[in-house]
C-alpha cells in the first residue's frame, strides 16, 4: 500500500451572496475540478437575527449534475419541479440528482426567518458522466438520526457515513456512481484513515480546524488536492477539527458548464437552456 500524495492545497476565495457568507475553493485560479467533483460553496458559518430575510436561492433549473448539500449548523427547506419537499436540518444532507433537469429552490424555513440563529452550510456539485446526465431527477434526503455516525480512535473520531460503506455500515445515501461521501469530526489528537484509493480521486475540504494529511499540515478552510494512484489516506487531527471526505472514480469526459448546467459539449449546454427556456424542466410549480 503507499500513501496518496498532497499535491497542493487551495484557499478559497470569498465571494457573498447578498449577506450570506460564502467562501468557494474550487473551481478556483489553479485547479478547475478534481473529477468528478466540480464545485464548492462553504456558506457561513454566521448567526441570523430574528426577522432575517434567510437563505437567497429562491427557484433555479439544473441539469447534467448532481447537488450534495450538507447542513453543519440551520436548517434548508427544499422544494423542486419533481414534487419533493423537505426541511433538513443541523447534520442532515440532501442529496439531489438534476439528471434532465429540475428546477427547485433551497431557502430558510419560516421557523428560522422569525427566530433566527445560526448557519452554516456546504454545497458540493458532483458530475454525471455522459450516459447519465439525461437521468430522471430524483433527491435524497437524510437527517443527523439517519446517518451512521462511526466513533473510533477512544471517541476521538467521528466519521459520519453518508454514501458508501466503511467499517461495516452503508450511508443512507444512494449514490448512481459511486461516490463515497462523509462528513469527519477529529478532537485533537484523533485520527482516522482508508484505504483502496487507487485510481479515485479524494475530495478533502478542511471546513475548520488544523489536521495532517499523510504527514502533511492543513490548516482551516483549505481544499486539499491528493494524486490519483497512491490508495491510502491517514488524517491526524492537530486541534478540534471538522472535514468533508468523499471519493470517486474519475469519469474522463469533457466538462462544458454554464451557470447551473454542465454537459459534455456546448450544443448541450444550448439545449439545456432551449429546453428550460421552453418549460420543459416545469413540474410541480414552486
């Protein structure tokens, strides 16, 4: 077995959405994907008075990708043209497939508009390859009580298993492509570790805290590029720290993205936005 190499490690570049906080470490100036994950937004964290106008991302179409939303601290209220509707909350995720497209919104439930608090929230866009981009849409949603939450190393590691199986269990998360996708919490001084890496590429975004990765210092709010042969991954936690780990085979396609849609060519994306244009993604009207 050898250990993944840290190849780099990125900052993200602050971008706010209105008053929401937002951070973004990838796509960013030296490194456009780690295939097949595409984006992330580290929104937060902050705390909202009562009588907040919450979250701005009122309906928006996707297609061609997949949303991974996790909830560190709030809750979201999800609504989409495919006739879901869901409040997720602190430790929950949801999990949407565009597929052909969707159009939906995540937005402040009322509850969290008249009181307040706080909030802190990550997205994650996952790629489809080509085969299943024109999928059925569907979603996937799983609170903090749904999630298997392993404990090892004396208590001082936490790996909340979303997708995937890892020491016996399986996430609650289906995934069409087989990303393996956790949420990790480290005390100082805990570790945790995988293995069969080859030939997948890590996704490992440091949301707080200081840890090493394969020897490797991280600090807070890095994004952590590692090579695709090496096929372990060991992570120390150097103070109280609070990561997203997942991995998955690269797909090798061409990426071609336009605000929320992402296919494989630019004929696709001019017909992503015919078809939406046109009120084919139209559904269930939110």
């Amino acid at each position: 077995m050898t250990a993944k190499t840290v190849v780099a490690q990125h900052a993200p570049r602050r971008d706010d959405i209105g008053d929401l906080m937002t951070r973004r470490p990838l796509p960013g100036p030296h490194l456009a994907q780690i295939d097949p994950f595409l984006f992330l937004n580290h929104h937060g964290p902050q705390t909202y008075p009562p009588g907040n106008r919450g979250l701005p991302f009122g309906p928006h179409p996707h297609r061609g990708f997949e949303t991974v939303t996790f909830i560190l601290e709030g809750e979201l209220a999800h609504r989409d043209s495919a006739g879901h509707d869901s409040v997720i909350r602190a430790g929950g995720v949801q999990w949407m497939t565009a597929g052909f497209g969707v159009v939906h919104s995540e937005l402040s439930p009322d509850s969290f508009l008249r009181e307040g608090g706080r909030l802190e929230i990550l997205q994650l866009w996952v790629n489809l390859p080509a085969r299943l981009k024109m999928s059925t849409p569907r979603y996937q949603g799983a609170q903090r009580a749904e999630i298997p939450a392993l404990v090892s190393d004396r208590g001082r590691s936490t790996v909340n298993l979303i997708a995937g199986s890892w020491s016996g269990q399986t996430g609650p998360i289906a995934s069409l492509t087989g990303v393996f996708m956790t949420t990790i919490e480290l005390k100082a001084g805990g570790r945790t570790g995988f293995g069969s890496l080859a030939r997948r590429n890590v996704f490992l975004y440091l949301v707080r805290g200081a840890v090493s990765v394969n020897g490797v210092a991280v600090s807070d709010a890095r994004l952590v590029e590692l090579d695709l042969l090496g096929d372990t991954v060991e992570i120390l936690g150097q103070t109280d720290s609070v990561l997203l780990f997942g991995h998955a085979a690269p797909i090798g396609e061409p990426v071609v993205a336009h605000g929320p849609f992402v296919m494989n060519t630019r004929q696709e994306i001019a017909q992503a936005i015919g078809d939406y244009q046109a009120g084919l993604f139209d559904g269930v009207r939110l």
